[in-house]
C-alpha cells in the first residue's frame, strides 16, 4: 500500500463524518448541546442525569414531557461517536459512583469529552408523519473543565486590560490577606529571567488554587489551575503585573505569552468546541457562593456573564445551522434544588434572574430564546414538615457528604443579593447532599421541563 492511500483514507473518512453530520442538521437531525457551568457547579452530574432520563424515559417519571405523554416516544440509544479525536463521556464510570453502596458525586472533569444519543419518536405533525413512521435526532452533549471556561473572555482583551482587572481582583479585600504575600514578591520581580518568572507562574497558580477554595470565580488563566498537556510549559507562565509595574522587559514578555495563551490554547479551544453549539443550558449555583458571601455571588455573576458573552446567540435557520452556526436558546438552570424547601423555589428563581439579568436582556435582544428554572438533575433529599409547638416548619431529609443522615430546616433563600450590611451579622448555612441510595431511576426535580424545553419542539 502506498503512503499517499494511507494519508488519504483517513482524509475520506473525516470528510464522510462532516458530510454526515450535515446532512443531520440540514434535515434538522441534529442538534448539539453545550452545559455550561464553572467549576463546581455539577456538570458531569447534570450530564450523567440528563443521559440517564433519556435512556430509561418512564412516562410517570418524566410527566410534562410531552412526547413521551403522547405515546410518541420510541427511545434512546448511544450512538457512534462524532469526534474520534475526544475521549467518550465516561456515564457507566458516573453511574457507578451514584449507585454505589456508599453513593458519591462524579469526580469533576479534568478533559474535554462528548456523548451522542440516538433519540428516535414518531413524528406527530407536518410532512414527517405522512412519510416516516419514525425518525431520529441525534443529540451531542460535551463535558469540559469549567476553569477552561474561564478564559473565554480572554479573547476580547489585550494584556494590559487583563492584567489591570486581574490585579484589581487580587487585591480586592475579600482576597487581599490571601494574595498580599504573591503581590509583593511581584512587586519586587527585577527581571525577566525564565527561571523566576516560572517561579512566579507556578505560585501564581497556586495562589489561584487557594483563592478558589474560599469562593472566587473569576480566576484566569484557567489553565492555571488545570493545565493537563500544558503544565510547565512557557506559554502557561505569565501573571498580571501591578499598573505601577515600570519593567518594560517583563511587560513585553507577558504580553507576548498573553497573547500565544488567547492565539495557540484558548482559541482553538473555542473553535473546535464552542462555535458550533446550537442550545446552552447554563447551571447556575447560587448556594454555595451565600454560604461564603457576596464578593463570591458577585463574582460567580461577573464570571457567567463574561463566558457568555464569548457565544453568539440568535434565531436559528437552516443556512446558520449549516455553516455558521449560533444558539437559538439557552436555559438559565438554578441548581441544588433539592438543598432547600420548596417553598424557597421562587427566590432561588428571581437570584438567578436577578444575577443573569443583563445577560438575558442581551441574548433576548439578539433573538435568542431565554428561559430560567430551577431543578435539580438528582433529587438528594425528600421534603417534608416538622412541627415546633407554632406550627409546622418545612425541612428536608437527605444525607451529608459523609453519609451521616440530616433533617434540617435548610434556611431561606434571598430573592436578590443582600447588601453589604446583611453579611456582617448573618450569612447562609446551606449544606451539601450525599446522592440518594440505590434508587432508579434517578428522582430529580423538574428534568422533564427541561427535557421539554430543551427538545420539545424538534421532537414534534
């Protein structure tokens, strides 16, 4: 066999994949999903949920999803995978840690991976039901590092915009006691020799790393905190300088590892991965920042806003679809549903509207579909009432971390962000949840809403 046949087959054979995958989309066949969320916030949870409902779709299990109501829905199977270049989204390998003795959450993501499901129904209206008894819609949802995320908003800024807002996030108050000793040893970087800016890099990271243990975000470089291929490489090792910084020679070499770190890491990331989602289901967490206060649910904001403006969002159409694609909706989904009462259900919804407000004014402008709900892709607790003497209180019942049973009143939720006086004397104790024991399918909290949101009208 010659050597130019064995170049050219794999050329053909990624050629027919890409013809494959518009012949989808130009029938409207096809239809990939990005779930969006920072670290943290339980895509591979939400994912691994979101995967199983589809796979094992019960209609007392899923009632408002309206193909399955209508007897309509024949089911769903994995299917080949589209990007032989992405490792396949471990579900068995996440299944398993929710359905062990002891159960646990999937462990988070630390690499880009992609599964593609089959979805196949009767069509119930148009020229789909008088020619086809059936058809399939081919669903890809892709799972990534949040802090990857991150970066996006890289792509809009030179290195001196970034290093000016970076710096001023250091030194904000809420992280100055963490960050005041790196800042210091910056202040004092006299030259631009590799082996002391690589010093600086690599502490920087670490620095990063501890910042997000106390509630910050908007930590960049992401890569930083999770470099996979890239740790110890130069173009992983630049920080922000201090506005006063006068060292004209390490300003050029940040400048220009800026700037390799946008051309050579984030924008092909972006590219390859991004670019062509057609829907976004946003997972917004908004408990976990109250638990440690609001420098981090304001940051949580700024850092979800900035991502999404890196998207392009508008109405679909059949030409976009095809070659330049952008998403036609996109769900705001307040998570950890399940970690408060129910009846705390419309403040956790009007924080996350309140939070993603101006995103969802911007997306809608440029003829998006928004919508906001609050869910939770794996019920961890059951609600009920205690009564303490002036009447019954809701609780919830579930399980900690450790396995330790709970029944707790899990406290109020804000329909918007206090003000700075509230922290001083109070704060917010929302516990995390172990998953539930041995129960399938998976309860959840209003995954057939988002099922019918998400897929309801190319599934008609």
């Amino acid at each position: 066999m010659s050597r130019a046949s064995v170049t050219v087959k794999p050329r053909l054979k990624a050629l027919g994949q890409q013809l494959e995958e518009w012949a989808h989309r130009g029938l409207d066949q096809h239809l990939r999903v990005g779930i969006t969320g920072l670290s943290g916030a339980g895509k591979t949870a939400f994912i691994t949920a979101l995967v199983h409902q589809l796979l094992n779709a019960e209609r007392d299990h899923l009632p408002m999803w309206e193909v399955l109501a209508q007897g309509r829905w024949l089911g769903a199977q994995r299917a080949r995978q589209p990007d032989l270049t992405l490792a396949p989204f471990d579900y068995d390998a996440a299944m398993s840690c929710l359905l062990a003795e002891s159960p646990s959450w999937p462990p988070s993501t630390r690499g880009i991976s992609e599964i593609r499901l089959a979805l196949r129904y009767r069509p119930g209206r148009g020229l789909r039901r008088q020619f086809k008894e059936s058809v399939t819609l081919y669903l890809d949802l892709v799972d990534y590092p949040g802090e990857w995320l991150l970066d996006l908003p890289m792509l809009a800024q030179d290195y001196d915009q970034w290093s000016e807002q970076a710096w001023a996030r250091l030194t904000h108050p809420t992280w100055r006691q963490s960050s005041e000793a790196w800042c210091e040893k910056v202040r004092g970087l006299s030259s631009s020799d590799d082996a002391d800016v690589a010093r600086c890099a690599e502490h920087y990271g670490q620095l990063l790393g501890q910042l997000r243990q106390q509630g910050a975000t908007l930590l960049q470089p992401g890569r930083a905190l999770l470099p996979g291929e890239l740790a110890g490489t130069p173009v992983l090792a630049f920080f922000p300088l201090p506005p006063e910084c006068d060292n004209e020679a390490l300003r050029a070499l940040m400048t220009e590892r800026f700037d390799a770190y946008c051309e050579q890491v984030v924008k092909p990331f972006y590219r390859h991965h991004f670019a062509r989602f057609d829907r976004q289901v946003v997972l917004v967490d908004c408990l976990t920042p109250l638990n440690q206060g609001r420098a981090p649910v304001e940051q949580m904001g700024m850092a979800l806003k900035g991502v999404l403006d890196s998207f392009r969002y508008g109405p679909g159409s059949l030409l976009r679809r095809l070659f330049k694609p952008q998403i036609d909706k996109l769900l705001f989904a307040a998570t950890k549903a399940d970690h408060v009462s129910v009846d705390q259900h419309p403040n956790l919804l009007k924080l996350t509207q309140s939070l993603m407000g101006d995103a969802q004014r911007q997306i809608r402008f440029a003829g998006g579909e928004v919508e906001t709900m609050v869910l939770s892709a794996v019920r961890a607790s059951e609600q009920g009432q205690v009564d303490d003497g002036r009447g019954p209180i809701p609780v919830i019942r579930g399980h900690r971390l450790d396995g330790q049973p709970l029944m707790r009143f899990p406290g109020e939720v804000p329909g918007a962000l206090p003000p700075a006086e509230f922290w001083q004397g109070q704060g917010f104790d929302f516990v995390p949840l172990a998953p539930p024991k041995g129960t399938l399918p998976l309860p959840h909290m209003r995954m057939d809403h988002l099922l019918q949101w998400l897929l309801g009208d190319k599934l008609r």
